[in-house]
C-alpha cells in the first residue's frame, strides 16, 4: 500500500533548506554484492585525500577468517550481531573525512536500517550503488565461490527484497552502469585497463560528490538581463520526453550537461495522473525525490501541486535547485492581470530558485503583455522564465533569456506548440540585433599554421555565432598593433601565444586567480558596460593549464598510478607554457615536480619563481617542490628523485620516499625554419629524448605533449616503442599468478604508489572501542628505509610495466585550451564530441607528420 498523508509521506523526511551534510562527513556506499562499492570508495578516497574503509575487510580482520568461512562455523545470525556491532561502531567513530563501503546485507537488520537513515538525513551522504540486474547476478553467479550463500532465498530474490531497504535509508543514488570496451586493445579482465573502461564511471560518481558537497553544482549562469550583455547568455534546455523515467539518468550522467528534471500531470500538459488522490500524490512523490538523490542540477516542481507536498519537497533540495512552473493551455490568465503576479508571488513565498509561466499566446499583442510582466519583475529577487505556447507566441521564446526550451531537428516533433530550434533563436537573434557580431583574433608568432583559428571559427559556426576569428602575426609585444582591434567597439577576445603571453598583462585591468599564480595569459576577455559599446576593461586568463589538468585526469589510471603523496611528476621545458604545467600539477595534487630545461639557469629561476607564487596559494599549506634535473638520462632523474627525498626526510616532511616520475609533461617547442616566413615549424631540438635513456616507471603513467607540430614527438616515440616492447612481453610470458599474462601488478612493486583499501586490525574481542584500527599507509612506507641508491630493485621492477603508459598528444590539448576560451568567450560549452573534433583532425592532417 502506498503510504498516505497521515504516516507522513510528505514529512517523514523533511530536513533543512540548507545542505544537509558538512563537507567533511563521512561518505556511506550501500548496494548489492557485486556493484562496485569497494571500487567507488577507492575512486572516492584517491579524489578526496580519505581513508577508504571496507567494512567487511574489517570483519575479517576481527575474526581472522574470511566472511564465508565464519559464516559456515558460526551461522548468519552471529554474523548478522557482529555486523550491527561494526556499523555502530565505525559511524560513531569515523563521522568525518572517511568512505565506508558497507556488505550488502547490512540492510536486513530493522536496526541498521535505521541508523543508516539517520546518518543520511542529518549526518552525511548515504549513497545507494546500483549496476544492471541481470550483469550483477551473472557476475555473483560466475564467482559463488567467493561468496557466501544466502539464506533460504536465492541472489534474484534478495535483491528484490533488499530494493525497497536501500531505496528507504539512502541520501542519494549512483547508476554505476559497466562500461563495455569497444577496442580490442582493452580488456574488462585487466586490471591494467580496468580503470580506463572505468573512466567514465569515475567521471559520473565524482561529479556526484562534488554535488553532494556544492563544490561544483553545474548550474547555468541564469540572469534577468541575459544576452543584453557579454555575459551571461541566453539559457536553452532541450526537453526529451521518456514514459519511464527509470531509464533516463544512467547515460546522462556519463555527459556533463546539467538536466532538468519534471514530471508533468495531465492538466500541465504531461502523462503523470493529477494528484487527485493519495496513491497519485504518494507516487508523484517519490518521483520527485528520486530526482534529489540522483543529484539533477534542476527540478521542475508544478504550482498546482498541494502547498504541503511542494514545501516537503523543497526542503529536500540540497544544491538542486527548484523551478516552480504554471501551464495555462486555454490562455485564461492575463499576463498584466493580479493573477499572473499572484502565481509569481507564491511561487517565490514557497521557496523556488526560478518561477516559470507558460501561458497561450491568442494573437502577437499577447507577447508585448508578457514583456509587460517581465519588466515589472525584473528587479525581484527571484528570476522569471515567461513565454507564450502557440504560433503567435514564438516571439516570446526568442525574447526570453532564461532556460527558454527549444527543439531539435531530430526530434519527431516539439514538446510543446510553437517550439523553435536553438538555430532558429540564434538567427532570428541576429538578424534583429539583439546577437551582436563579435570579433575575435589570435596574437603571436609563428601562427600561420595555427589550429586555434580552425577551431573557434568552427565552434562559432556550430554555435550559431557570427562571431569572426582572425590571426595577426606579432612578433614583439606592442600596444600599437593590438590597440586598433581592441578598441573597437565588437571586439569579443583575443587568444594569446608565443611570445606574448607574460607581456601582454600589461594590456588587462585584472588578471584571474589562476592567471595570477600562473605568471602569464593565453586570452584576453572584454568586459562591456550595458548595451554594446566598448569594452570597459580588459581581462586576462589562463587556460593552458585547463587542458592539461584536463587531459592529465582523463587519462590517469587511478587505481594503479593515481596521484598520492609520493608522486612525482617531470616537465621538459622551461617557457611559458611549463608554468602552465606546473599549476595543473599543482592543482591535480602532485607538489613534487622535477624540471628540465636546455638552459638549466632558466629552470632554477622558473622553479624558485614558481615556489613562490604558489607558497600559501592552497588552504591546506601544502608546499610544491620543485627541483631541477642536470640531465633527462635514468640517473639523472634517480638523482634528482633522491635528492628531493633526502631534503623532505631533513625536513621531517614526509618517512617514506618519492616515487619515480608517473606523469611526464613535454613543454619544448618546435624549432623555427630559418629564412620561412610562412610559419612552417621545423622538428622537435634533439634534447637526448630516447627510450633507452629516458626510462618510464614500471607503475604506468601519462606522458603529455604540449606541441602537435610534428605529430610524433620525441616522448610520445618513447612511449610507444616503451608499450609496444611491454606487448611483447606480456605475449611470450604466461603467468598465472600475475592475472595479466606476464605483467607484473602495480600492487607488487615497491615504487608503485598504489593507496590500497584500509585492511584494519582488530585487536579486541568488541567494537565498543575502535582506537587501536590500524590503516595501512601507501604501500611501500612499511618498508626498510631504501636511502634511495639499491637500484637494483627498482631496476629489476621496471622490466616489465605494472600498467601501460598513456599519451597525450597536443593536439588533444589543443583543443581542450580552445573548448575552455570558447566557453569563456561565449559563455557556451562548444560541442566537443561532434564536428569540432573531426575538423582539426582535418586540417592538421594537412601539414602533421
């Protein structure tokens, strides 16, 4: 029976307005067997800097056997009374700054079920895992062996019991949908790839706790005044119809696109029943609060609903923030009569980010009343989302610059009558002068056979810009050269390269946080007064380090060679973008980087300029190391390791010592052709970059290069031959105990970093007092103290790669730099995985080698 409004359906979990969990609070996985909880916890833990604590590698720790074997000695109900014990004990002592992946079973006691939704409501994340059925029962199926039968029920059966548990005590829920390999080259059963297939899980269940915790809540820049300006724009949604709702968030959380949420009754034009009765009411209800827990960035709530309801509703919200909308389908309200302000008053009384009223349009006129009413609210403190339904009021949805819906071209058809397609409000923009054109330039030299102009011209041609985008060549660093551009009055930005990237600060009033600790720019962003005059002043910014932080998280292996307090990082090259470099270190976590350069002086003065700038930058204190290497030989990086250890040692800084390098950056530029004046680039300077020289780490890693003139690069051959020669071996090596063929684990190398989940050791006979658990550190630290000179162990673990390394070419930093000024620009997300993409492949096919 659903429940009704006298058990509290609308009450049972109302919490604060506020978000309801500190950021520190403890985060609390639950799920079935088999749907990656200990995975998501170790994501959570590396992210996070967190202990990761799994609750059943506790129990048996305790009872110093195995789950199932206990169970077989002692039965489940003695089990089931030392799990209860546990879970009291780990959410009374570990509130804060830990991610505890619970056994699937912890819900079949009343009492846990309890405790767990009390921590959910007031204490922190309790987050429900789920994957597909029917994979997740094969999977325990395939591998019984591992686990303890259940009792009296089948695995179908306990999950269908244990539904209903989970869906009650959980705070949020997380889709963690397999990810099938769709190249030959990756293998589900390798944990050398494994993390590669996961990314896009990692991606998604990330980008649920930043949520959780407000640190990055996706929500569109929304203002009253949009488009009237540079920034922000106009906001567009494009709503999707699904008659099962159940199947719509798995593949949009693997998008970084916010969603909006609604659920729509049949007298607001939707399928849902009207909430005439209480089984409708309850299962509106839950629909609504599925939304809250999935974390949608924006939920549509209809006015029409019960006050009660709604004010529940609201007070579940967390960072989603609520649209309270009204549909009239018959035009009956008058957008200058005291109902239409009426609506938006109560709307605004109940607490809603955004008010929409959607009204018919019966004639043009109609859209000039609308106007009306916009203006009268305009300087309320809660924006307006007003249009018109019907042919007559299309204008009305060109007009409207907040979270206007429109259609798409594949769409069988509108959602609603009068829909325009996001092309057809940008033209209709432009040709009435409300989408200004703006022009754009790339400063610098040599930029003939710049990509940069290839792809802003093509982002703007997708976007439905007429912005233009135009190089000027620039070999010093004069006012008088850029001052006509920029003065004039549809100037929209300017990109920036060698050699101006420090030099032209002067030109900018201020300069970003990040561009500050940076010491340079790549793009200078106008700020314009209202209407469309000159700019006011002039802005810098940095986005160099934007796409290599980009570029490095995406391909970073996080279970084998994830970034922890032992990595090390190497940059080649000492020039501008090599500050780039060291920020997006910086801001990964590395705070130990090695740095080469031809001129070693102008390493040493980079490296103590940068020390300096970032000195303090972090809240947390910490110290970025920098020191610079004689040579890029194996024995000069050793060196350079081990003398960056012994000063931490000295220090007192860190017992332990410092990995060899898992993330190698490549700043060094391409020579010019003497006597060209067409732009051509030459190779790579020979710096002695050879695979027999330069050896990578046996962990894995990621190998960036920043130049994509040539293509092939001294580092990226490296890691090529380096990964081909691993193959190899891998082919003609069968070794079972390794489960790689041939490839050592990560786990069984000294230098190889892994932070493993907390093994912890229970030294009494109760969980009354949990003082004495023991976590493990990162492997390695328990280790005799190695003064870092025995190569001998490190060189017999580099024989064969733990993981392989991954590259990055610049062209894929490239065009992260360029997605990042775009949106900057433009205050648009350009549309990476489409047109773009393929374009400068194009184009750069054309002269790349």
């Amino acid at each position: 029976m659903p429940p009704t409004m006298e058990n509290s359906v609308f009450s049972s979990r109302v919490c604060s307005s506020s978000p309801r969990h500190a950021k520190n609070a403890s985060i609390i996985l639950v799920g079935m067997r088999g749907v990656g909880k200990t995975t998501l916890a170790r994501i959570a833990s590396k992210a996070l800097g967190w202990e990761a604590i799994d609750a059943d590698t506790i129990f048996a720790a305790h009872v110093k056997q195995d789950i199932y074997s206990y169970i077989s000695t002692h039965g489940w109900d003695s089990f089931r009374n030392k799990e209860s014990q546990l879970l009291n004990a780990l959410l009374d002592r570990y509130p804060t700054n830990k991610v505890i992946a619970c056994g699937g079973g912890v819900v079949e006691r009343a009492e846990n079920r309890e405790l767990l939704k009390e921590f959910g409501q007031s204490r922190g994340p309790v987050i429900h895992v789920m994957r597909e059925k029917d994979l997740v029962l094969r999977y325990l199926e395939e591998n019984c062996a591992m686990f303890p039968p259940y009792l009296r029920i089948t695995a179908a059966e306990a999950w269908d019991r244990r539904e209903s548990y989970y869906n009650d005590i959980s705070s949020h829920e997380f889709v963690s949908l397999t990810v099938f390999s769709t190249s030959g080259n990756l293998s589900a059963s390798n944990p050398s790839t494994t993390s590669i297939l996961l990314k896009p899980v990692e991606s998604a269940f990330l980008r649920l706790l930043k949520f959780i915790h407000g640190i990055d809540t996706n929500h569109v820049l929304i203002s009253p005044t949009a488009g009237l300006h540079t920034l922000p724009p106009r906001a567009y949604f494009l709503p999707l119809k699904f008659p099962d709702l159940s199947t719509v968030f798995s593949p949009p959380r693997h998008s970084d696109l916010p969603i909006l949420y609604t659920v729509r009754t049949k007298s607001q034009g939707g399928l849902y029943p009207d909430l005439t009765d209480e089984r409708a009411r309850a299962g509106m209800y839950r629909l609504i609060v599925l939304a809250f827990k999935l974390a949608c960035e924006y939920v549509d709530l209809g006015l029409s609903m019960p006050q009660e309801m709604f004010t529940s509703l609201v007070s579940q919200r967390g960072y989603s923030r609520v649209i309270g909308s009204w549909y009239d389908w018959n035009g009956s309200i008058s957008w200058t009569g005291p109902e239409t302000k009426a609506i938006y008053e109560r709307a605004v009384n109940l607490g809603v980010s955004v008010v929409k009223i959607v009204n018919t349009a019966k004639r043009l006129e109609d859209n000039l009343s609308l106007r009306t009413f916009v203006e009268s609210v305009l300087t309320k403190p809660v924006p307006i989302l007003a249009i018109n339904m019907g042919p007559e009021g299309k204008m009305s949805r060109v007009l409207n610059p907040i979270l206007s819906p429109v259609t798409h071209p594949l769409l069988p058809s509108p959602t609603s009558p009068g829909q325009l397609s996001y092309a057809e409000a940008q033209q209709i923009l432009y040709l009435t002068g409300l989408l200004p054109q703006r022009s754009f330039y790339l400063f610098g030299t040599p930029i003939a056979h710049s990509l940069l102009p290839h792809l802003h011209s093509a982002a703007f041609q997708l976007l439905k810009l007429p912005h233009t985008f135009t190089p000027i060549s620039t070999t010093k660093f004069n006012l008088e050269e850029f001052e006509d551009a920029i003065i004039s009055a549809d100037f929209g930005g300017a990109a920036l390269t060698t050699p101006h990237k420090l030099s032209a600060m002067a030109l900018c009033k201020r300069v970003s946080h990040h561009a500050r600790l940076i010491g340079a720019i790549n793009m200078l962003i106008p700020c314009h007064s209202p209407g469309f005059g000159n700019a006011t002043h002039i802005v810098g910014e940095n986005t160099d380090w934007v796409a290599i932080y980009t570029c490095l998280t995406r391909k970073i292996n996080t279970s084998l060679n994830g970034p922890t307090c032992r990595t090390t990082a190497l940059i080649l090259g000492a020039g501008d973008t090599a500050r780039a470099a060291i920020y997006a270190l910086y801001q990964i976590g590395v705070s130990h980087i090695l740095l080469w350069n031809r001129t070693r002086d102008k390493a040493v003065s980079l490296a103590r300029e940068m020390r300096e700038r970032l000195e303090g930058a972090d809240a947390s204190g910490t110290a970025v190391r920098i020191g610079v290497l004689t040579g890029v030989s194996r024995e000069d990086v050793k060196r350079g390791v081990a003398e960056m250890t012994r000063t931490m040692v000295a220090n007192a800084y860190l017992a332990g010592w410092l990995e060899m390098p898992t993330l190698i950056i490549s700043t060094i530029p391409a020579s010019r052709i003497e006597g060209e004046d067409d732009g051509r680039v030459g190779d790579i300077p020979d710096v002695g970059l050879r695979a027999d020289v330069l050896e990578l780490s046996a962990a894995g890693g990621v190998a960036v290069e920043l130049v994509y003139q040539p293509r092939m690069t001294p580092l990226l051959r490296i890691v090529e031959e380096v990964n081909q020669r691993a193959t190899k071996i891998s082919a003609m090596t069968k070794n079972p105990s390794s489960g790689i063929n041939g490839i050592v684990h990560a786990h069984a190398l000294p230098f190889s970093g892994e932070r493993v989940m907390s093994a912890v050791k229970v030294e009494m006979d109760d969980y009354d007092n949990l003082s004495s658990l023991s976590h493990t550190r990162p492997l390695g630290n328990h280790l005799p103290h190695p003064q870092l000179n025995s190569s001998s162990t490190y060189e017999n673990s580099t024989r064969a790669l733990a993981a392989p390394w991954s590259t990055v070419e610049g062209i894929e930093v490239l065009l992260e730099l360029g997605y990042e000024q775009t949106r900057l620009w433009t205050g648009r997300r350009a549309p990476k995985k489409f047109r773009i993409r393929g374009k400068i492949w194009q184009v750069g096919s054309t002269f790349m080698v």
